[in-house]
C-alpha cells in the first residue's frame, strides 16, 4: 500500500529538447532549467510548441532527440504515470458520472492508496481549494471555475513533485479567470510545488509566472522574470507580443552627424518621419532601427516642447487613465497612456515626448534589442 510522503519540490532541465512531427519542427532545440519551487509560464500564440514541451515533460510524447530531467534524472524510460508529475487540462477531464468526491479520490484508489490516506488527502484539497460544500455534487452540476477547482484537487491529491498546467482557464470568462489566476498564485505559494504553465494570454503570463518563456515558432525567444521580459525584451517580437496596449514603434534611419548636417543635429540620430532621436555617442551609425515606446513612456504636451507633433485621433476614457490614440512619427496610429481626466480631444495638435530612459532599439532587419 502506498502512504503519503511530501516530496520536496523537483527541479526539471530541458537539454537539447527537440520535437518533429514529420516535417514540421514543432520544438527546435530547447535548454531550459526550472529550479524546485519555481512557478514557469510557457507562453506564445497557438502553434508554437508550448503544449508539446508540456507533454514531453509528462512523458504523454516522446522528444525526437534530447532529454528531460526531472529532480535529477533523466525520465526518457520513465512511465508517464511514474514520472511524480500531475498534469490538468483546460477541458478538466473530470468523470461526469462520479461525485466530487469520488473525482478526487479516484486516482488515489486506482493506485491503491489506504482508505484514511485518500480521505487526508482528498479533505486536504477540499479545503486548501474550497470543495467542501461541493463533495457530493457531480461535474454537471458546478459552474467552470467549481470544475477547474476539482480538477486542479485531482492533480493535488496526488500530492506531485511537478504540476503541469495547460490553458486551465481559457473556457472560463474574464471575471473567473482573474480570480483562478489569484487562486492558481495562492496555490502556488502555500504548496511550493515546481509549477508549470501553458498559456497564450499574455497577462496569465505576467501575473503567475516568476519566470516566463516566451515561444515562437517553436524557438524559446527569452526565459526571464516579467518585468525583464516587459522592460528589457530580447527581441521586436516579445515587445510586441507582452503589454497592452501593444508597445508603439517605428522603423527609420540613423543618420550620422555630417548626413544630418541640415537638421543641424551635432550627433547621430534616428530620423524616422517627424520623429528625431540623437543618440547616445557610443550608438552606432548607419544602420536601419526600429524603436519601441510603451504607452506609459510617452507624454502627451502641447506642441513646440516635444519630440515629434501629433494629432490625437481618439480618447479612451478608462476610469482610472485614458488611453490617447494619435498620430506616431510616421502615421500609423501611437497610444499613449495620459491622466483618467486629461483634457485634450480628438482633432487636437498635440506633441508627443518620448522618455529616453525607456526607449528600446531593436535592429530593424532581425529584430534583436540593442544595448
Ligand atoms: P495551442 O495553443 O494551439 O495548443 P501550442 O503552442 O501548444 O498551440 P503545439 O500544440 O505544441 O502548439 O503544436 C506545435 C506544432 O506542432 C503545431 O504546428 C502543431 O500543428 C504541431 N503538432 C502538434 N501535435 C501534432 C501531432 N500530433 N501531429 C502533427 N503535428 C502536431
């Protein structure tokens, strides 16, 4: 008979992990390592491999080449059942026909855990989750966010070393998915589980994970804490794809000192449209870039004091801010982050000032954020 023993948390290593469905690479090549205890979101858009890492880790697909290590070996001949991984689903696979309470146990039985441990266990996620009213219902009868709590009890009963979560609140609407994600982070913080996090929803990324890999394609493109992924992007790509509204850009030229001679400019600077940037000395010249400012490092100021002129298209009155759409140095529309009760209008000529501090360069050719 199988008795509880609380494992530590296990850390788990990526090395070389490689995944191909015939011709298509549905994961090149990924190193990665999550240290025990830590909570980690994969995120990016549908098709990028996330949900296959996920899988290779549970041992439910076999890597086409590398290997994963779980709490300090490699489990590429280890049974999915044995890998002490619990893995919950969006569509939470619960069984219709039993109780709450016979969903929880379930697994226990089948793995011929005793009687008074599967009740600790199943009254211990009942109550870390809230369940307790709910144990005689069956599924039918719980609302979305009462099933993902069941299913999230099942993968806790098991009382795993590694919990592998994918797209488990994307059938729930906006309110209950803010409120899983704060009961997803409490979890978290009162078991001290090694956490793993499947999701194309950017926010989910930034609220739970403590550190994030962004994918694309099937490429890792940055593996960092959220406030790095958001201030210090690794690439055009991952500005673009975390933060709403979306960062602003623009794409255009650095002109050296001599070139911006009749814009009387004594550095180099980017000329992009109405917008000109001198540039820190040790930037180098000629060369195509495009900069990204987010919305709350632009000020909206009368026009003369500024960085480029504008014309402010639209007001977004959000209650707490407003979000001023207008023109950016060359048209395409810029969003700017202003006070919930400021007072320009559409049709206004406005300016626009970029905070230097936070502007961001990237190459304009391969997208690569530079220093
Ligand atoms: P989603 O959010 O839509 O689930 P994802 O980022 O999780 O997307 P994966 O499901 O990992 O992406 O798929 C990655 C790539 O591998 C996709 O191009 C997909 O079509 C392909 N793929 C996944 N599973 C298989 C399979 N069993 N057979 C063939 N191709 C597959």
């Amino acid at each position: 008979m199988v008795t509880t023993v609380s494992r530590p948390p296990a850390g788990i290593a990526l090395r070389g992990l490689e995944k191909r469905f015939g011709d298509v690479v549905a994961v090149h090549p990924l190193d990665l390592e999550i240290a025990p205890g830590e909570f980690v979101v994969f995120v990016g858009p549908s098709g990028c491999g996330k949900t296959t890492v996920l899988r290779m880790i549970a041992g439910l697909d076999d890597p086409s080449a590398g290997a994963v290590w779980i709490g300090g070996r490699a489990v590429e001949h280890v049974e999915p059942a044995d890998r002490d991984v619990a893995m919950v689903f969006q569509s939470y696979a619960l069984y219709p026909h039993m109780t709450v309470r016979e969903n929880l146990a379930f697994g226990l039985r089948m793995r011929k855990h005793a009687a008074a441990d599967i009740e600790r266990r199943v009254s211990r996620a009942a109550g870390v989750l809230g369940l307790e009213a709910l144990m005689e219902r069956r599924p039918g009868q719980l609302s979305g966010g009462q099933k993902q709590r069941v299913a999230f009890g099942r993968a806790m009963v098991r009382d795993p070393q590694v919990f592998l979560f994918d797209e488990p609140l994307s059938n729930l609407d906006a309110r209950l998915r803010a409120d899983m994600r704060r009961e997803i982070a409490e979890l978290h913080a009162r078991l001290g589980a090694t956490m793993l996090y499947v999701t194309h929803d950017q926010v989910e990324a930034m609220t739970l994970g403590q550190r994030i890999a962004v994918m694309r394609d099937g490429r890792l493109q940055q593996y960092a804490p959220p406030l790095e992924i958001y201030r210090q992007p690794a690439n055009l790509y991952v500005a673009t794809f975390i933060g709403t509204p979306s960062i602003n850009l623009v794409t255009g030229d650095i002109v050296a000192p001599a070139q911006a001679a009749g814009r009387a400019e004594p550095s180099p600077c980017l000329v992009a449209g109405r917008l000109s940037l001198p540039l820190a000395s040790q930037q180098s010249a000629s060369r195509r870039v495009t900069i990204g400012v987010r919305a709350e490092n632009l000020r909206v100021v009368p026009p003369g004091d500024s960085d480029f002129t504008s014309v402010v298209h639209r007001v977004e009155r959000l209650g707490n801010e407003s979000l001023v759409h207008l023109d950016g140095p060359l048209d395409d529309p810029w969003i700017a982050r202003a006070a919930a009760d400021w007072a320009g209008r559409a049709g206004d000529a406005v300016g626009v000032r970029l905070d230097r501090q936070h502007t961001l360069w990237f190459d304009a050719g391969d997208g690569r954020r530079l220093e």
